[in-house]
DNA sequence: ATTAGCATTAACGTTAACGTAAAGGGGAAG
DNA sequence: CTTCCCCTTTACGTTAACGTTAATGCTAAT
C-alpha cells in the first residue's frame, strides 16, 4: 500500500475555499509545512489539513495570523525540560481562558444587539397600532 | 442647570484607553459624530461614549470597522414605513444569529486547544513518570 | 513540437486601521 | 508679548494579509 502524497495546493484551496495564494502565504509566515514532492510540488497531508482548518476558523474569529501562530507553535515545538512544559501548559491555560473572556464579550454584545432590537421594536409597533388599527 | 458641553477628546481617550487619533478616524469612518462647540473643539457626550464603547467592544471580537458600522446604524437609522422596520428587525435577527454562530465557532476552537493541552500533558506525565519516579 | 493546464518563485500593488509628523488656532499663565 | 498646552486639519508612513502580474517549469494531450 502506497502511503498518499497529499493533495496538492489547488485540491486543497477548493476544499477550504481559499485561494492558492493564502494557502502559500500561510507557508511563508510559518503557519503550515508541507511535504514537497520530487518535482517540487507541495503535498498537504492530514496534519497540515487539520492545521489549515484551525487557521481558518482562527481567522473566521477574527485572531491574526501571529496570534493564531502562537496557539499553534505552543503544543506543537518540541521542548525539553520540565520547567519548559510547565510554563507552555501554564500558557495554554492562559490562551483558553482568553478564549472564555472572548466567548462572554460576545455574550455582551448579543445583549446589546437585542437591547437595540427591543426598543425598534417598539418604534414598530407604535406604527402598527398609529393605523394598523 | 446648563447642559454639560461633552468630553473633550484627551479626556475620552484617556476614558478608554485609545489615542485621540483613534477617535478621530471612527469620526472620520462615520462612526463617530460628536457635536462641535463654538471654537471648533468636539464634545463627546452619553451617547457617543456608549457608541465608542460598543466599536471597542465589536473590535476586541475582531470584528472589522465595516461590520460595526453595519451594526450600529441597522438600528439607529430614521426608517420609515413598515417595510423598511421589518427588514431592520429581520436583518438585525440575523446578526444576531451570526454572533451565535460566533460563539459556536469559539466554543469548537477552546476545545482544540483543549485538546492540545492533553495531548500534552501526556508527554508531561510521561516524563515525570520516567524520573520523578 | 506545440499547446494546455497546473505548478513554482519573485516582486510589486492594495486595503484597513491606524501612527506620526507638520503647520497652525485659542486661551490661560508668566 | 511670549510660552505652553490642548485643540484642529492635512497628509504622508506603516503593517498585515493577501491580490495580481510576470516569468518559468513539468507533464499530458494533440
């Protein structure tokens, strides 16, 4: 059984909807690695998929790519040393907390979004009842 | 009682922990549009300390000037006729439910990187176990 | 052999969201 | 009057995240 070489950049960037362009971009800023092939063609393999997808929704978030880096490269460097694995688990503790103050800011601003509804509303109904009568 | 004039920009910015270059460009975007006293200095009041606070809060999320912009005048603007609040109270509906799908989408990126964290806690453990033993 | 299609790198262009002078007005203090 | 400080507008500079040629290469089909 042949191990797959991956797909190359243009399957991927229709399987993400993303141009060829970001997909390289992505590499040069250090986000992804893919295999190159013998005629230099690049091979994206599950990891850097998966990869790619957390990029993605990163940037759908609305996390720069150098944030998004940091959460990538702090599970994945390979450090030594007990003092140095503490201190990332400790740091990625800190990341997911962002993550919580992140989810209840938006929490904030559905309630601020209702509040505005709310009193449209009632500008509308005032219409309705002015004649709808 | 004389009707206090409004915050002077230093004093806003200071207020929320921006430049006073800021505030100028959300004026200058239109997001912003304090009143003017007789020597040309602007005045920042209730109503523009609420708004700034609600851009703040929308670029914190990482959403884009645009987008808040959308927001903010989806409900402020003088519609009339009922078609045209239906279609404010629809649309709003639906941002509101972007931001939902936000949350979701944050919800899934906390547990990647929950994920992460215990994938590598188990190397942690694996090298205490080998000579914390 | 040439065309077509997808790949590569290199490099310049673009937009958003400000930063950073530069040049000047208004008023309070010395 | 001059200095100081805060305000103003105008305008050029900067960074991130790509978009967009341009020039070239490999491989399969005609």
């Amino acid at each position: 059984m042949a191990t797959t070489l991956g797909l190359p950049i243009s399957e991927v960037a229709q399987l993400f909807d993303v141009t060829t362009r970001t997909i390289r971009y992505y590499e040069e800023v250090g986000l992804l690695s893919p295999v190159y092939d013998e005629s230099g063609v690049r091979r994206f393999q599950k990891r850097d998929l998966a990869r790619l997808k957390l990029i993605l929704r990163g940037k759908r978030l609305g996390f720069r790519l150098a944030e998004i880096r940091e959460m990538i490269l702090l599970f994945n460097e390979d450090r030594t040393g007990r003092k140095q694995l503490e201190r990332t688990i400790t740091y990625g503790e800190q990341k997911i907390q962002e993550v919580d103050e992140r989810i209840e800011e938006l929490h904030a601003l559905r309630h601020d979004l209702m509040d505005y509804k709310e009193k449209f509303q009632q500008k509308y109904r005032a219409l309705q009842g002015e004649s709808g009568d």
